[in-house]
C-alpha cells in the first residue's frame, strides 16, 4: 500500500466504523506514518474542517516501553471533535472507544519557536481546564504499535473539556489527584506527575515539534496534555465523570 492508500483506508475506516486491520507493515517508520496522518489532516481541511489545537499521546514510560518507543506523539484536533461538558455521544455501531482523563491547556499566545522554553510556554498559557478525551482507534481490536496510531491521527476520536479554567498560578500540576467515576465506581486514577513528570513538560515537547513540522501552537489553540491515569473502556450507556484536583470536574455520557 502506498502512503495515500493507507491514508484513504483510514478515512474509510472513520466514515464506515468499521475498522482495518494494522498498517504498519506498510510503513518504514515514523516518518512515514505522519506523513499518512498529515495527508489525513490536509484532507479534512481541504473538505472544510477546521483545525483548534493538538493531543499528545504516549506520556506514560510504561506505554511507551510497551510501544518500544522512548517519545510520546501528536495528533490534530478538529471543530468538530469539541464534545460540551456533560453531553451525550450517541453509540455507533463498531466504535472502540475509550477515555481518558487528561488537563487541556488554553494558548494564549503563539509557540512558534522549535527551541521553545519552559518559560516561554508558561508565558503562553491563558487557561487550564480539566478534559475527558474520547480516543478511538480505526486499527481492528486496538492491535496498534507506535507506527499505527501516528497514522491514525494518534487514535482521536473527540474531547470535551470542564466548565473550570484556572490559570497556572492557581494549581498544583504535579501532585493533582485525578479520578474518573462510571456512576459510584472508581475506574481510573492517576496524577499530573504521570504526563511525562508533568504535563507542562508534555507542552515544551509539544511545541517544538509542531514547530518543526510546520504547524506550530496559536493563539486559542487546545492542548490536550495525555493520560494522568489509565484509559478506561467505553460502552453503550456508560457515564465518565473525571474530577481533578483542583481543577473541578469534566462528564461524557454515551448513548445506548
């Protein structure tokens, strides 16, 4: 398969929910699959789709040892993948959902500078807000390795972020207390210490490699930070209430 192959074959699996089987045996690398998930990305703009931010993925040492990597990754967030707090998905038939409780920067400013700072980036932060991301891979059982969820756009899906923005010098970004409910049941648990030491740092690293790729954080863009604890399995019904510390609370319900 050639790379706008298997970018086509991605976008089918999307439109269709019936997902394929994994991709990376057509790809040398990582280079490559970006490639497919910006021909991805170039394709839903050119049909009219309108890019708001970015998710970075893989901030976990564990997954990433899973994954034999030693780097989290990027995917693109669009308009039409923002879910209001509390609202209600409706089930599709083939979905893999699953969430994830994460903390969504607000830039208030552009990161265009592939040696961006630390100092920098906090300059550029107009607002954190607690976020649910919704991922959901178009690869056949989640069989996934690094090459396959790059492809497919980091394995987004959606994202709803909490009605409680706090500026940097309100909270506690390291120590934070997250967890996730369905109904009384804790499901997940976690901490901003599990996003690579802090999602601060997951921002830096962010930022420098979206300006070397060409596409560099602006201004109003969303940066959903990655996982502070475990992914949790989605059903028909389900309801995911994440609250972290600090932070307040954000909800997703899925429908029957």
């Amino acid at each position: 398969m050639t790379l706008d192959e298997i970018a086509s074959a991605l976008r089918d699996a999307e439109k269709t929910g019936v997902p394929i089987a994994p991709v990376r045996a057509h790809l040398a690398g990582a280079e490559e699959a970006y490639a497919v998930q910006e021909i991805n990305t170039v394709a839903r703009l050119g049909a009219g789709g309108r890019l708001v931010g970015r998710k970075i993925g893989l901030t976990n040492p564990a997954v990433q040892a899973q994954l034999g990597v030693d780097q989290p990754d990027y995917g693109m967030l669009f308009a039409d993948m923002d879910l209001p707090h509390g609202a209600e998905l409706p089930w599709c038939e083939g979905a893999q959902w699953k969430a994830e409780a994460e903390l969504a920067f607000v830039m208030g400013r552009d990161l265009s500078e592939p040696d961006c700072t630390t100092a920098e980036a906090m300059c550029a932060v107009e607002y954190v807000v607690p976020a649910l991301e919704i991922v959901g891979s178009r690869i056949a059982d989640w069989d996934i390795r690094f090459v396959d969820t790059v492809a497919d756009n980091a394995s987004s899906a959606f994202f709803t972020l909490g009605p409680s923005a706090r500026r940097l010098t309100e909270i506690d970004l390291l120590d934070c207390r997250m967890e996730i409910r369905a109904g009384d049941e804790v499901v997940s648990r976690g901490s901003g210490r599990a996003c690579l030491g802090s999602p601060l740092n997951a921002l830096v690293w962010l930022a420098r490699v979206m300006a070397r790729a060409g596409r560099p954080l602006g201004e109003g863009d969303v940066v959903l930070s990655g996982a502070l604890g475990p992914m949790v399995a989605a059903a028909p019904g389900a309801v995911f209430t994440a609250s972290t510390e600090g932070f307040g609370e954000t909800a997703i319900r899925f429908g029957d």
